[in-house]
C-alpha cells in the first residue's frame, strides 16, 4: 500500500466532511504531481471495504493500466470496482452494476456528452470530480454537474514543503501572436503553423545544451512535422531523442517511454501524448514549443518535471511565450471562482494573486523572491543586485530568465497591441469623418502616417463642432 501524505489524508477528510454536509457531487482539485490517483484508490479501498461499488472513469487509455496497477497496490477490493476509459464505459451502462461511488479523473472533461450520460445513468451515486485544473475553456463551467469544491494545497506550498521540485523558468520566444486562431477551445495547427513560421524558436537544441544540459526533457509540440524536426535537430547534436505522437503504435510508444525512464534516451519530443496522467518520474526539464490558449495543458505542460528530488531544480524552457498568458506556474488561483459558469462569475480573471516579485542574481543567474534576498544582497552567491527590472539575458539567444513582474508587465504590453491593433482594423475603412474618439483618431494617424498631432487637432475641431 501506499503510505499517504498528510496533504493527501487532509483532502480526503474534507471530501467525507463535504459529503456529511450533504454534497453529492464534488470536485476535488489537485495541483499535477501530487498523487491524484493515490487519493482515488484510497477513497476507493475505504469504499469496497465497506461493500460498496466504485466506479473509475478515465478518458486516456494510456493511463488506464498505471490506474488499476494504483488500485491494486491500495488493496482496493477489485471484484467491486469497474474501471474503464469513458466511451467504452458510456455504451455499456445497462449492462453495469450500479455504483454508489463514481470517480472521475481529469475531470475538467465532465460536460462532455459521454460523461453525463454516466452521471444522469447513475443520480443516486456519490460523484468525485478530480482535476488539476478545475476550468473549461467555453463559457459553461464544472459549476453544471458538481454542487461543491475541495481545493488542495497551493503549487507554492507544495513546493515550500518539498513535494514539488523548485524550478527556474526562462521565456521570451519569437513567436508571433498575432497570428494565432482559436477553434474547440484552444489554437488551431494551421495557426500555429503560422505564428511559429517552421522555425525553431530561440534554438530549442541550443537552449536545452546551455541551460539544461545532461537533464531529461520532454518537448511539447503542436504537430508531427514539428515534433520530428525538433527530433532531428537534438540527433544531429548527437543528443539522444524520440518522437511519440498519436499515430505511434502502442508498443513502441510503450518501449520509448520505458527507455526513458530507464534514461536510455535523453529527450522525449511528443505531440498532445504527456499531458495528462502518464508517469515519467524522472523528468527534469521541461520544453514547451507549441502555444495553449488552455491552462489545464499549460500547467500540465510546465509542471511536467517538478516531480521532487533530493537536490533537483527543474528547467522550465518556453519558447512561445505561454507565461504571457498564464503567468507562472506557482502563481495563485481562484479554483473557486473557475467553477462558475462564466456569466455568474464575480470576474473574468481566475489568475489570483501573482505574489511578489521575482527577481534574477545577474551573477550566479539565481532566482527567487526578492523578499528573501538580505538587503541587496544575492541569497547564494553573495553578489549585490541589480535594480528591479534589469533582467539577465542569455547571449546570442532570444530567451531570459522570466520574472513575475516582467510577466505582468508583457502581458499587459500584449494586451494594448492587441486592442490597437483592432482600433486599426476598426477605422480602415473609414474616412476622417467618420471617427469620433481620439483613440480613433489616434489608429487612423497611425495607419496612414500622419503626425501624432493631427490626431488631437482632428480630434479637438470635431469637439468644437458638435
């Protein structure tokens, strides 16, 4: 059996709490690499101990056999758990016994038409929704099929308490944004093709020699051509490297991911596969080279490699500027506030507080909490910091280590351009009399060159004419 962590105990008390209050369906959030599925099998071990049938239902048969393999190290009494990958078990519910416990793992998926059909197939069943990443990416939230929520401890506290690996982050790719479109909730290939220009932002080989070298990595692409270009790339440098994606066969995706974890190979470039659930404990840098509009993949993405190690600081290495979006890993999140479905909602913004500022050793390239530095001096090397804002840059390449305040800062830049950009698309087509505020007026000038003071003066003379 699996011996608990306090987290994990204290979690599935407040989940028994929750059901004495009389909630039925609950969601139970867990940062990634904390042991969800420990928790499940010792709720489910509980359950069938006291002869009652459990249900667990996942979406990925990757992680399927490492879920029963969980089970039955916890002693879950398995003749009383039926266990099984969404669509298969949502064909077969009139041939099911019914249970009085479902499970439901990565369960930010629920309002899909499959799960519901399980849910509304079983309404007397006690539901536990369990998910890193308690938020959908469209308008309707977990809020439509769960009456509570068990928020887990923070990314900062686990990584405080060392079940979490530190890490350093470093950002900053030449991507153009711009060019990015969304479809079913998050960027299309096709766009990302664009905004990505076949290049290899940043160098990813060279990056990976100069800040990670010797570590294991993973590579997140967005397409098979990219993900084997990449590939390519870290075996003409003579650096060991697979690509697995979706049209992989099973077996060999299996023997690649086994060398892996018996470090035969260095780095594992893959397309949408190490996301969710799939268990690669040895992972110490992580390489994001494809954009998510999802914060369910970023986190996914970034907190691959902070599984603890005595020692161990995890790389962190995005070249397509996703800390624009979503800011830092370690940041605050109102999980609460992400269940609501989105028009009863106190705010649009889930991010929470981005926590003090981070700031960088131009010395030693050490990073941490400015609060914790002693005066102005650097916590590990001793040398005197730079002024705030002043940041380290790699030489010769298009990346930097990233600061919270940077991030801000860049994402507030980002969004200006953004709505600049719509101003001038707005007045394209019009004429000058046509406008009627200055910032209209302001795109216009812009757009056709005009001095910054014709703007005002256009703008000015409109006022005296009404």
């Amino acid at each position: 059996m699996f011996k608990l962590r306090d987290y994990q105990t204290e979690t599935i008390d407040q989940i028994y709490q929750s059901m004495r209050q009389g909630h039925r369906r609950i969601i139970v959030q867990q940062p990634p690499r904390t042991g969800k599925t420990v928790i499940m099998a010792e709720i489910a071990r509980r359950a069938t101990a006291k002869h009652n049938r459990v249900m667990f239902v996942i979406h990925r048969k990757e992680v399927l056999a490492q879920a029963v393999a969980t089970f039955e190290q916890q002693t879950v009494q398995m003749e009383l758990a039926t266990m099984g990958m969404v669509q298969s078990l949502s064909r077969r519910l009139g041939r099911l016994p019914p249970p009085q416990l479902i499970l439901i793992d990565e369960a930010h998926h629920a309002l899909a038409k499959s799960y519901v059909k399980i849910l509304q197939a079983y309404p007397d069943a006690f539901v536990l929704f369990f998910t890193a990443t308690p938020v959908r990416t469209g308008h309707d939230q977990l809020d439509q099929v769960a009456d509570d929520i068990i928020v887990g401890k923070s990314i900062k506290w686990l990584t405080e308490h060392h079940f979490l690996a530190p890490y350093r982050y470093f950002g900053l790719g030449d991507i153009d944004r711009s060019k990015l479109r969304k479809a079913n909730g998050d960027y299309t290939t096709e766009s990302m093709d664009q905004a990505l220009n076949h290049q290899i932002y940043g160098n990813i080989v060279k990056q990976y020699q100069r800040l990670a070298a010797g570590k294991q990595a993973v590579v997140y692409c967005h397409s098979v051509e990219s993900a084997k270009k990449v590939m390519g790339e870290f075996a003409k440098a003579g650096i060991s490297a697979a690509e697995v994606d979706g049209n992989t066969p099973a077996a060999a995706r299996d023997d690649l991911v086994t060398k892996f974890r018996n470090q035969e190979l260095m780095i594992l470039v893959n397309v949408n596969l190490f996301t969710e659930g799939v268990d690669l404990p040895n992972v110490d840098c992580v390489i994001m080279a494809r954009p998510t509009q999802s914060l369910a993949l970023y986190l996914q993405f970034s907190m691959r490699c902070l599984n603890p190690r005595k020692g161990k600081t995890a790389i962190i290495i995005d070249h397509v500027d996703n800390f624009l979006t979503f800011g830092l890993p370690i940041n605050d999140r109102d999980w609460e506030q992400a269940i609501v479905t989105r028009d009863k909602r106190r705010s649009n913004s889930i991010s929470g507080d981005v926590g003090p500022a981070i700031t960088q050793c131009q010395s030693c390239y050490g990073t941490f909490y400015r609060d914790d530095a002693k005066s102005d001096r650097c916590p590990f090397c001793g040398a005197e910091l730079k002024a705030e804002g002043k940041d380290y840059k790699v030489v010769n390449v298009d990346l930097q280590e990233i600061q919270n305040a940077q991030a801000i800062k860049q994402r507030k830049e980002l969004a200006h351009k953004i709505m600049q950009d719509q101003l001038m698309a707005n007045v394209a087509d019009k004429t000058p009399a046509e406008l009627h505020t200055l910032n209209e007026f302001q795109a216009y000038a812009k757009l056709h060159g005009y001095k910054p003071g014709w703007a005002w003066y256009q703008f000015k003379n409109r006022r005296k004419a009404k």
